[in-house]
C-alpha cells in the first residue's frame, strides 16, 4: 500500500493495539496488587503441623460421639446465650465448666471468648454483648469428670 492509498485513520491502528496492551498490563497489575494485599491467605495458623494431627483429631471426634451428650445452644433475645447440656442417661451435666468462643466469619479482631455460669443443673448462661451485628460462629467447650466436648452453631446477631 503506498502513502497515497492509505487513510489517515490507519496511522492508529497500530498504536490502538499498542494501547490496548497497556490498558490490559495496568488492570492486571491493579489486580494483582488488590490480590495481595487484602488477604493473606492463611486460613489456620501452622497449618502444616495441624494437618500431623489430623489422626488425633479424627480420634478425638469419634471419642466425643461416643459420649453421647446432647448440646442445646440458643441465644435470647440477642444478648444472652443459653446452654443446656445432657450426658447419655438423660443426666444433666451438673458442675460442668464451659467456656464460649465467639468468632465474626466475616471480619478479623473482634473475636472473643466468655465463661459461662450454671444456673441451673445442666443450664449454663451468660450475658454477651457483640461488638458488631451479622453472622459469629460459636464454639462451646464443655469439660466435665474428665471428659472434654465441643460443639460450634452459627448466629445472626441483629442489633
């Protein structure tokens, strides 16, 4: 093609493709910045030694099935949690400690652990006051005659 028969829109052309592969390099980097500075990635600290133990683990949950205690877990009026707690016989666990973890899925720092105290045989309660409202994983550790429990729920917290 000579200079004559060319149009002047052509002149672009190549710089267009040129731009277009700038444009693409910039969101790519953007990408790539937003990748790895807004999660770590790590879900669970030494991950690698937790996975050793997974034997133990899977040990340690088959042993907690075959106690056969029952766990009811309900939180009222969104501000006071509620545990009754019952061995194989129908029992109540009286005397037992436990202890509630309560982890934001959604968000690090305000996750939080409180006692509970037994009001009741069996029946554990405390007030708890949640910094956010929306969804928290709770876990509850019951330990009682040298027997160790735990049980996780999800709640939605509404304020």
């Amino acid at each position: 093609m000579t200079e004559e028969t060319a149009r002047k829109s052509d002149r672009w052309i190549p710089w267009m493709i040129v731009g277009f592969f700038v444009v693409v390099a910039i969101f790519d980097g953007i990408f790539v910045y937003l990748a790895g500075s807004t999660h770590t990635g790590v879900v669970t600290d030494n991950a690698y030694n937790r996975g050793l133990d997974y034997n133990a683990t899977v040990a340690a949950a088959e042993k907690q099935a075959g106690l056969g205690w029952k766990i009811d877990l309900d939180l009222k009026d969104g501000s006071n949690l509620i545990l009754k707690a019952i061995d194989s016989e129908q029992r109540p666990l009286q005397g037992a400690v436990v202890r509630a973890e309560f982890k934001r899925p959604t968000q690090d720092g305000y996750d939080f652990d409180v006692a509970m105290t037994e009001t009741v045989a069996g029946t554990f309660e405390t007030p708890v006051s949640f910094p956010l409202s929306g969804q928290w994983d709770v876990r509850v550790f019951v330990q009682w005659k040298q027997e160790q429990f735990q049980q996780s729920k999800r709640l939605v917290v509404a304020k």
